[in-house]
C-alpha cells in the first residue's frame, strides 16, 4: 500500500484539537472517514502527544 500524502493526513485531521495522543488523533481520522493508507500510517505514530500537524507529518514521514 502507498503512503499517504501529507496532504492526505491533513486532510483527514482537519478540525483535530492539538494537543493530542496519537489514539485521539486515530479517532479523528476514522470519525472523518480517513482511508486504510492513512489510518494506518496514524496507527503507526508513536505513543504519545502530538502539539501540531506539522509535528504528525514529522512522525508520519520517518
């Protein structure tokens, strides 16, 4: 499966309240119908507090 853009990531974060855990930031994406290629990209964060989007696209990108 190809990785998601960042755009994509974004796309299926808008609205996301930061900062958050990477299980609320997974919530989010699943509750605005995010593809398979992006939630599993966000199941794969790791385990703790993102203080921006930008800070999820550091992590998604790695």
């Amino acid at each position: 499966m190809a990785d998601p853009s960042p755009i994509d990531i974004q796309k299926a974060l808008g609205g996301m309240e930061y900062p958050a855990s990477k299980e609320e930031i997974v919530q989010h994406a699943k509750d605005k119908g995010a593809d398979d290629a992006v939630l599993e990209t966000l199941g794969n964060l790791p385990d703790r507090e993102f203080d921006s989007p930008t800070d999820v696209n550091k992590e998604a990108s790695k």
